[in-house]
C-alpha cells in the first residue's frame, strides 16, 4: 500500500502547547499510595516519594499533571491534607468506595511536581462543597498576603507560594456517578461563581469547566452550552474526557477511534465558538481534554470495600493499545490550534503507562513508549498535513489506513513525523513531500512493532519496546503492517 503526506512550511495548524502532554494522578486506587509514594520503599527518598517511579514519569517530560480527581475531587476536603500527618483524619472515600487515609495532601503533591518538573493542574470540589473553599484553597496555594490561608500553608513550613496557574472547576459534574452531580444549570452558576471568587483572589490563574464526561452522554452539546452561556466570561477552558476499549475485539474498528476523537474535539470547539458569536465576544474559550485514554481492560475487577490504597482499574496494556494512544496524541497534535491543555489519563498505576508493584519494581506499559517519544520530540509547530492514503470502513466512516502528525521546530530546525500504519495486514509506503524545507534528511526511524497485537509488558519482561529503524536515504519511508513511528529529519534552519 502507498500513502504521501505533503507539508509546507508556511501552512500551520498552530504552535503546541507545552501542556499538550499533561497527565493526572488522582487520590484512587495505588496511583498515589504504592505509586508515587511508598516511604518504605528501597527507593524512597526523604519525602517518601519512589525514585524508581520519579525516574520513569521524567522520561516522559511531562509539563503539568491534575490532581487530585477525578471523581474523588468532588467528596474531598483539601484541609484534610495539609499539615501535620499525625493529625490528619481517615475518611470514607465515596467516589471509588475506600479509604482515604490524607497521608499524602497538596503540601507533599506541590513536593513530588517539583521533583519531576512539572507543574500541578488543580481541582476544586464542587460536589460537596463550593465557592468558598475553592476560592480558600487559591489563597492557600498561591497568595503572599497576611492572611487566614496564606499564614495556614505557612505555618505548614510552605513559604512560598506555589504559583498554580491552572485551575479545574469541579470534575464530570454531568455524571450520575459523580458525588454532588448536578444539572448543567446548577453547575453553570457554581461555576461561574467560584470561578469569579477564585480569579478576585488571584486573576492570573486559568480555569476550566467541566464539559461532558463523554461525547455518548446524553447531555452532550446542551451541558456545553449552558455552562458556556452562563460562565463564558470567567472561564478559559472547557473541558473534554474520552476512553476507549476493545471489549468487541474489533481491532479496525477499536484504532478507529482516534477519528470519533477528533469529531469529538471539533464538535466542542464549535459549540465554544456559537457561544462567543451569540454574546459578541471577542474571548476564544479553548479546550482542555484532560483525560483520554484506553480504559477497559480492569472493568468489574473486584476490590475491597473501604480498604487502603488497593488495586483499583490498573488495565494491563498490550501492543494494540499503545497504537491507538499513538494515533489519539496525533490527533491532538493536529487540534494544537484549539486543544491546548490534555492529560493522559492517568500517569501511575491506575489506567497508567506506569506500573510499580509494592516493594518491588516500577517498569514502563506498551502506552508508555508513543508519549514518550510524542512529549520529547512533538514540540513546535504543528503543519497542516495534506494525505492521501487508502481508507476502510469502521465507526460508520472512511478511516484512513494512516494516522499522522507532522511537527516543525523552529529552534532546532526538525521536523518529526509521527505515523501508525492502522493495516494489519500490509506494509505501507509512506511519500513525505516536505515543502519550503531544504534538504531535509532523515536522521532517526523509530519504530514501535511487535506481531503479537496482544502482547503485554510486566516487572519481567519488556515484550513491546521502540525499535531503531536502518534510515532511509530518500523521502520514502517503509511503515510496518500495525505500526507506530516516530521519524525525524533535520533541515537547513532559516531558509
Ligand atoms: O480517570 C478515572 C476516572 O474517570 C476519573 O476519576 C473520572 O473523572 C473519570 O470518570
């Protein structure tokens, strides 16, 4: 099969946002306690955070993570985990049905993010509680002031602030699941309220509304607009969840997927701008898909009922899995112009490219290796790709054999083309027509490849791992039946 991408150098989507490559930790299952922080492991550091695992999350150079919910932000009281930790309560966590001990709080989250580089995305309750502690929890986090919240993070040893810019006004409050779930009218004014408090207490900080919990919720496009209508002054972003499965078996139709999501995307980026159309606004309200993944391998796996840390929706990720995550971040990649903040989610053990075992091993999924080499090397500007390959059908649509994405960095003058081969069953020969750009040469193919669709990694054996390719010497690059890749090419910077 043959398939041709044609750039040009003047023709971009937009330049990406460094936050594109977020991810989310939530206080569930072992995504924290056995995760990230484990004090009697043989790698933890003075804080109790895992070193092991603080190595694997800085190879995938991620910008931002949410925290702390997901569904557990809306039952969460923030003072619980601040302080001292001989004193914090145990609590009935309802979200996920355990037991919260507060061990770890924003004051250690805020230490952990430091370590790894990152900057925390953060989410206020606004299922149980509401403008009041959201706006305090702004004033602890972030003001210098003399004051109630800023002397109490103080009087915690925290003296400075930690600049958090990016905020979350709840989480999936459309959701019948969720704890203090509330019409789309309801949640509007929550919003739009604790929204204007929070940015008076500090208006450098960015928010995001909850958009629905998924495209198929039966409120999809209504809860859009009402939120928008009600809060469009006050909000900066909305936001956008998806995870997809396999449950069918129908692996065409399952790397289909990556094409739903880009429908998705466009669907809310045109209700964002009705809404700015009919209030005559000159705001863009972008979008924030701060959670996307695979999620499905661990449904119904059971657990027990108020217990500590156990293990909670931690999916096994096998070679399938990874390419559809490489064809979900192309997609992303290709809306940089409006999807400027995504999560993977989530980062450690909980639907995470990261596992860890207790006292044992922290080792990288097959997801892991298509954000790596995406996060690493997907930075810059976003060209409009023109492609032409053969399609089939699934989802009820034409889907292209070839999803891809096509980056330029201005400063280190590359261009990186991320490109997974949806055939399983032939190779394809992929043209790059790369214009405006002199003699551009490949310099490195990776390639993420492996025959068994199913093939899984664990702590002993890495089954499914990105391979170096022999380089091609012209423009003609060989993808593999059911691959992902990563090529890249140096061109003459300037010109
Ligand atoms: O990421 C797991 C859960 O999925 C989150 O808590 C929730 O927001 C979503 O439904």
């Amino acid at each position: 099969m043959r398939a041709k991408i044609t750039v040009n150098k003047d023709f971009a989507i937009g330049e990406i946002d460094k936050r594109l490559y977020g991810s989310f930790i939530e206080q569930l299952g072992r995504a924290v306690y056995g995760g990230i922080y484990e004090p009697s492991h043989e790698s933890a550091d003075e804080c109790g955070f895992r070193k092991d695992v603080i190595d694997l999350v800085s190879k995938l150079n991620v910008p931002i993570v949410r925290y702390p919910g997901g569904n557990f932000v809306s039952g969460y009281d923030w003072e619980d985990g601040t302080g001292d930790k001989a004193l914090r309560p145990k609590r009935l966590e309802l979200a996920w049905g355990v037991t919260e001990t507060n061990e770890v709080g924003i004051d250690e989250f805020q230490e952990w993010a430091k370590r790894v580089d990152t900057e925390v995305m953060m989410a206020v309750n606004l299922g149980t509680r509401g403008a009041d502690d959201a706006k305090n929890l702004v004033e602890y986090c972030n003001l210098d002031t003399d004051t109630k919240y800023a002397n109490k993070r103080r009087a915690n040893g925290l003296e400075k602030p930690f600049g958090i810019k990016t905020w979350c006004l709840g989480n999936e409050m459309d959701g019948p699941w969720q704890i203090g779930h509330k019409t789309a009218s309801e949640y509007a004014r929550i919003a739009h309220e604790a929204g204007k408090m929070m940015k008076w207490v500090d208006p450098s900080i960015e928010l995001v509304a909850c958009g629905s919990s998924s495209f198929y919720m039966p409120t999809f496009g209504e809860w859009e607009w009402t939120v928008l209508d009600e809060a469009y002054d006050v909000v900066d972003y909305i936001s956008l969840h998806t995870y997809y499965g396999n449950a069918a078996k129908n692996t065409p139709e399952f790397l289909a997927n990556s094409v739903a999501m880009d429908e998705f995307i466009k669907g809310v980026a045109n209700i964002c701008d009705a809404v700015k159309a009919k209030k005559h606004s000159s705001k863009t309200v972008n979008l924030s898909f701060d959670e996307w993944n695979v999620w499905y391998h661990s449904n119904g796996a059971p657990f027990e009922k108020w217990s500590v840390a156990p293990h909670q929706i931690e999916d096994i990720y096998n070679f399938e899995d990874a390419l559809l995550v490489g064809c979900m971040l192309s997609t992303l990649q290709n809306n940089c112009d409006r999807v400027k903040i995504a999560c993977l989610a989530q980062l450690v053990n909980v639907i995470a490219p990261i596992m860890t075992e207790n006292s044992g091993r922290a080792w990288a999924q097959t997801i892991f290796y298509p954000f790596m080499y995406a996060s690493n090397y997907g930075r810059g500007t976003t060209l409009r790709s023109i492609v032409t390959c053969d399609t089939y059908k699934a989802l009820g649509r034409d889907i292209p054999y070839l999803e891809s994405s096509v980056i330029y960095n201005g400063e280190s003058g590359e261009i990186t083309v991320f490109a997974t081969n949806r055939s399983l069953d032939e190779d394809m020969l992929l043209s790059l027509d790369l214009q405006g750009f002199e003699n551009a040469k490949v310099i490195e193919h990776i390639e993420l490849y492996c025959d068994d669709l199913l093939a899984i990694n664990d702590s002993n054996c890495e089954r499914v791992s990105p391979k170096s390719v022999d380089i091609a010497s012209g423009m003609d690059i060989n993808l593999r039946k059911h691959s992902w890749n990563m090529i890249r090419f140096k061109t003459e910077k300037n010109k």
